[in-house]
C-alpha cells in the first residue's frame, strides 16, 4: 500500500465564505459555492477529483478488474424471467450477454380460457416454458431497452403500462438521471411509437384499462410530486386536465390501480400520516373523493374490495397501534364523515400485535393476501372471504399471526407478493434468502375457505448462478446490547446478519464489512446478491447491522431511530461493530463500513463518533450535509424531510439535535479511515454537493495518511450509472476500495 507521500496531491477548492444564521447560531461554510453544478470551475473541480481517486486507486484495477470478472463469469448474461399473464398475453423478459438492459417480450395466450373451472383453470395459468435465446412461437419483442439506450450516455424507464387489450403501451423515459421523465405511447400492435408525448414526468404513468386516458404526476421546482393530470389520447398534451394539486410540501403523492382496476387509488403522505382520494376509472369526467384526509394524521393505506356484491374497503392503519390494525368500511362512510371530529374506520378484521407488524395487503377475488413481518422476517399471510364475511357479519377480529401462509425451510428468508392478478387462481411470489437465488412460485389460492389451510407453493424458476457451490456459505444472527429499552421494557438488542464463507471462524482474525442503513423504516431483508460471494471468497465476513431507523422489529424500532432519537442509529451501528468483535468474526484492526443515501449519513456520522474503530469507509450518494440540505425547503424534498428528520427551521431543539450529528458539521482533527465518498452529478434526491463539500473538510481535519476521495458519476443519478455492466463496475470499484484497505485482495476460497 502506497504511502501519502506516493499519492498526487488532492484538489483543494478555494474558501469562499458564506454564512447563515438561525436561533441566534451562525455557521460559516467555505465550500456551498461547489453547488452551482453549471459553473465552469465547478464542473472542473469535480473532473479534477476524479482524476485524484484514479489515482489514488490506481493499484487497485486488477482488484476491480477481478470482481468484475467474478461477478460477469457467475451471472447468467443470456437469461429471462418468469411469463406473468395479463389479459391474452404471457409477458416476460430477457437479458442478452453484452448487452447492458433487459428486452420486454411476449406472447399469445395458446392455454384454455380461465373461465373454466378447476384445474384446467389452473393450467391455464401455467406458464409457457421459456429457454435463454430461444424464441417462443408467436414471441414479440414489444420494447427493446438496448435501442432506445443507444442514442444516450444515460437511459433508464421510470415504468410502464399496458392496457387491458394489450393494445397500448405507455412508458416514461430517463436520459440525463435527474428523474425527469418523457412519456411515450407506443401501438403495440404495429410497433410504431404515436406522435403525442408529455414531458417533464414524475416517475411512472399508468393507462385506464380501455387505453383511452394516461394519469401522470408532475414536480414542483422542489422534485416533490404535486399535480395529478390525465392524458387524453389523441389530444395535445397541453389540453391535459389537472384533477388535483397538493399543495401541503410536507407531502409526496403517489398513486396506482385497484385490484380490480375499477379506480385510481391517490395517495399524499409522508411518513407520519397519509391522506387518500379515489378516482373512478369507469367515468372520464370523475373528480378524485377525498376519504381521509392529512388533517386526521393518520398512517393508513385503502384498498377496495368486492365483497358479495358491496363494494367496500379495506384500511390497514395505525390508529389502533404503531404495528397497524385492519378495518372494513365503505367509500361513502369515510367521505361522510370528512367534516366529523372523530374517524369511524368500520369493522376491525386484524386486530393489532406488539409481536406483528402488518405492513398492508393485495386483494383478489379469491381472497386477500396480508404482507406481515415478524422478529425482522417478512412474509405472507392469507385472509379467506369467509373470515371477512364473518366480521362483517358481527364476528370477532383475528389476529394476523393467526392467519395461515405459505410455509418454507429457512429461518432467515424474504417472501414478497409480486403479481396478484384480480381474477386468477394463483398468486406469484419471490422467494429469496442471503444465500438461495431469486425462486419465483406460484401459489394456488385456497380450494377451500378454512383459514387454517396453507397452500402449497409451485416452484415456476430459481435464478441461475454459474460455478458457485451455495452450500460453501452460511448466514447467521446475532444481537447486539443498544442503549435504551424496547416498549416492553426489555433492553434493546440490535439484530446484526452475520455472513461468511463456511471455512472462515469467529477467531478474532477476519477482515469484517459492516454494512448499514437505519432510515425511513425500510429494512434490510434477506436477499441474494452475486458481488458479496467475492468478499467472501477472499474471507472477508459481512455483516449487516439492522439498527434503529429501520423497520424490521416493528414501528417502534423505526420511531427510536428517526426526529430526536436518530442518534440511536449511529449508535446501534457501532454496538453491532463491538459485538462483531466480542464474537470473535471481526479483527479489530481489519473492519470497514459500507452504506448509502440515508446510510450515508450513517456512514459519516460513524467516521467521527469513532474513526479508530474503521479502516476504510464508502459512502455511497452520501446525505452528509444534511442539515444545510433540510434547512433550505427550496431544495428538492428538503420540506418532505422534516417527518423523517424534524424541522429545524421551526424547532431550535431540532436544530440543536441535527447540528450535534450532521457529519459536514462535526468534522474534527483526528485520524480519519479511508474514505470514498461515491456519487452522481444529476442525483435530485442526494445533491453532489454534499459529498463535494465533506471530503474537502475531511482532508482539512485529517491527522493521518489514509485517503479521502470523491468518485462522481457525470452522466448518473441516484443509482448511478445505467446498464448492468456498469453497475456491476460500481460495486466492484466500491468492493475493491474496501478489500484493499482490509488486506483481503487474494481470493481465499
């Protein structure tokens, strides 16, 4: 390893200094100037930093170049998902070696009619077999991403939509990374793209099942998504009607299909609280219903369901408790009641568990399908009509660990619902685990309505993994002593997943990757990854420390990581690091830290609570200045942050609070790990220019010879470049950063 004195000298941006100001605290920041990403000096500061981080992990291309190798040889390149039927078409996709996107196929539905009962209805939701490179008879290619990518350095979808004819298909596209979208309609039946577009959309469109209308969302200046319009086919896209405008900015609207595809389902919230409207699909001229309002600040989602003729809906909210109960109601009842004081939300059908997080459903016409997680694990439950009708009719609520599942071997596992199509006789799911491929199974919805019986999963496909023996692994679980108690009163444990390759032993001599995130409740469940075997295989122990902020122990260990209490993540963190230790799967003197976006922020804040702890730190799209960022509500989504962060603005406490971890603020002389800061040029959700203003800080405080870089992506956005290839070079440049400055660059196993 090359010495400081080997290293070219770093760019050093000039101080400019600007000052702002709030309850009476006054901060001077040298660098905010690097924020005008149009300037000229700008744009060749950040050239200048990428030619330092070349530089400086010269040494480590044929470390990169190997992981890549890994990672291409172990992936199959000529590959295709599994056909979900929709209407008279079976769709999938392929990946063609070379080729950096997927291609979108189909073809014909040949099976009988699902009108017929039994198991011929059944059949005729089998899936035809496909075969990598061979074409199914009757096969089309209806959108080749590869094309359309061939005219730009960046391209990526944002979605699409087909109707129910599979006449049409609608697709928004990405060219620069900023998430602003042109939306594209394309006759399927010819193959031609129409004339009309609309541009500057907000992420995904969706059609009205007849093909005539497109919904879409547009941003404000802010990139929060704020007006709804409708896109009348055939017509200019300057005649769009705006059906509604949410002007509240602590709101992000979002929207989809009911099971049924009979309404638009409209949704503005945040994390706290939501506020839903319906839309009727069945009448062009219809105005959104607003059924429960922001005001009510309750956490809720609505999802209609016929029931015996009635159409109802079902609720899954927080007002019963933080883990979410299920109520049965009526569109008319919740928008009756929008002037009453009190919300009468029906009939409770789940009731709320301490032990059970519900986390929301799908209906069918067969049954509904509850996404429920318990002791971190996520899978599903199944709740029969028969147990709804018995509700409805006066009977008691059932718990949602009462309900039956689809039952599987491992302890440590994610099941996710991924095509629930209103009227079939299946439901499809993924399967994954730490070290099990992706397994896509379908499973038959119950013959009988007994709530005690669980289906049986088919296996429809495992995604094939080249020259690896999967047994050479194992995952584990571990806990870590946090500071604080649970709501129970108990201590609080830090659940950390411990992988490694089966020779490799808790003997106190492993180089360990912690890996963390701890935001916006969402949890690190288990899932198979291809880059992480290379790690292991150099016998490096990876390690994800599921700390508060996330989701997987319920509301609760998501509400005692965010707002006043989010300094538990970053503590959480560094706990997991201890026990990895005490354990004896960590050398002390051989440990790294991995995260990005909010765990970013976890990263930074990590590096000055305890830089002695790391050798090497990457933080990817890292959200370091955060406090700078969330005091500026012009800044896009600033102002939808203040429920996952606070409002410092308003609240000095809040302040206080965020100024005492924001890593740009807390920067200090000391002896710093290694240190890559990775990021994007046109990424609306985690600007630049933190990551650009925090290495400069960095490597004014640092007391010792480790490197700090800045490696930005010109052409990227929030994932970073587009492609697969490309991304399969960014966690390899990311891997070897950190196996080199571990010392496990040899391949062990």
């Amino acid at each position: 390893m090359r010495t400081m004195s080997e290293i070219p000298a770093p760019p050093q941006a000039k101080k400019v200094p600007t000052t702002r100001t709030h309850h009476g605290d006054t901060i001077t920041d040298s660098y905010e100037w690097l924020r005008d990403k149009d300037s000229p000096e700008v744009q060749d500061h950040l050239h200048a930093e990428n030619t330092y981080t070349d530089a400086v992990s010269a040494e480590q291309k044929p470390l990169r170049e190997a992981i890549f190798s890994e990672i291409k040889h172990r992936t199959v390149e000529t590959d295709l998902t599994v056909p979900s039927r929709r209407g008279g078409f079976w769709y999938f996709t392929r990946t063609i070696e070379g080729e950096q996107h997927s291609i979108y196929c189909r073809v014909p539905v040949s099976a009988p009619d699902t009108e017929t009962a039994g198991a011929q209805a059944l059949e005729s939701w089998t899936p035809p077999e496909v075969e990598p490179g061979v074409a199914l008879p009757g096969e089309v290619t209806y959108f080749d991403t590869n094309a359309e990518a061939k005219a730009h350095s960046f391209y990526q979808l944002g979605g699409m939509s087909i109707d129910e004819s599979g006449h049409l298909l609608a697709y928004c596209e990405d060219t620069t990374g900023d998430e602003r979208h042109t939306l594209r309609f394309r006759d399927l039946t010819t193959g031609e793209n129409l004339p009309e577009t609309v541009e500057d959309v907000h992420g995904a469109a969706v059609l009205d099942p007849t093909g005539a209308r497109a919904y879409y969302m547009v941003a404000d200046e802010t990139w929060r998504p704020w007006r709804l319009y409708v896109h009348t086919l055939g017509t200019d896209a300057a005649q769009d009607r705006l059906l509604l405008e949410i002007s509240d900015e602590q709101l992000w609207t979002g929207f989809g299909l009911s099971s049924d595809k009979r309404e638009l389902i409209i949704v503005s919230g945040n994390s706290e609280y939501d506020e839903t409207r319906l839309l009727d699909l069945t009448d062009a001229d219809a105005e959104p219903v607003l059924l429960i309002s922001a005001a009510r600040r309750l956490l809720h989602s609505v999802d209609p369901i016929e029931l015996d003729g009635q159409r109802l809906l079902l609720v899954t909210h927080n007002a019963s408790g933080p883990n979410n109960g299920l109520s049965l109601t009526t569109a008319e009842s919740l928008a009756a009641q929008a002037l009453d004081e009190e919300l009468d939300l029906g009939t409770e059908v789940l009731t709320h568990e301490d032990t059970v997080k519900l986390e929301g459903v799908a209906v069918t016409a067969a049954q509904v399908l509850v996404s429920a997680r318990r002791n971190t694990v996520e899978s599903v439950q199944l709740l029969s009509l028969d147990t709804l009708r018995q509700v409805r009719d006066g009977g008691s609520p059932v718990p949602t660990s009462s309900l039956p599942g689809p039952a599987f071997d491992e302890e440590l596992f994610t099941c996710a619902v991924t095509s629930a199509e209103h009227e079939a006789p299946l439901f499809r799911v993924l399967y994954t685990s730490w070290f099990t491929p992706p397994r896509i199974y379908d499973i038959p919805h119950a013959a009988t309505s007994d709530d005690s019986a669980a289906p049986t999963p088919i296996l429809r496909r495992e995604t094939p993994v080249n020259d690896v023996d999967l047994t050479a692994y194992r995952a584990t679980q571990t806990w870590a002593p946090g500071e604080g108690t649970a709501p129970d009163g108990s201590p609080v444990r830090v659940p950390i997943t411990v992988m490694h390759h089966r020779d490799v032993t808790p003997d106190g001599t492993n180089p360990t990757l912690v890996y963390g995130y701890g935001s916006y409740e969402i949890s690190m469940d288990p899932s198979f990854g291809i880059p992480r075997l290379s790690l292991l295989d150099r016998g490096v122990v990876f390690a994800i420390a599921h700390v508060r902020g996330g989701g997987e122990l319920g509301r609760w260990w998501y509400e005692d990581g965010k707002k006043l209490t989010k300094a538990n993540t970053f503590t959480d963190f560094i706990a997991a690091t201890d026990q990895l230790i005490s354990e004896g799967w960590a050398d002390p003197a051989r440990i790294a830290a991995l995260g990005g976006s909010a765990g970013g922020l976890l990263m930074g804040a990590i590096a000055n609570l305890a830089p002695e702890k790391y050798t090497a730190i990457v933080a990817q799209v890292p959200f370091v200045d955060n406090l700078t960022s969330i005091l500026d509500p012009d800044l896009p989504l600033s102002a939808l942050e203040w429920e996952e962060w606070g409002n410092p603005i308003e609240d000095p406490e809040v302040y206080a609070y965020m100024k005492s971890y924001s890593p740009y603020e807390n920067v200090r002389d000391t002896r710093y790990p290694a240190i890559a800061a990775v990021t994007s040029l046109h990424d609306t959700r985690v600007l630049y220019v933190e990551p650009a203003k925090w290495v400069q800080v960095l490597r004014e405080h640092q007391q010792g010879e480790a490197p700090v870089v800045l490696k930005i992506e010109m052409d990227g956005g929030h994932g970073g470049a587009s492609g697969r290839y490309e991304s399969w070079k960014e966690r390899s440049w990311d891997y070897a950063f950190l196996a080199h400055h571990l010392g496990a660059v040899e391949r062990r196993f």
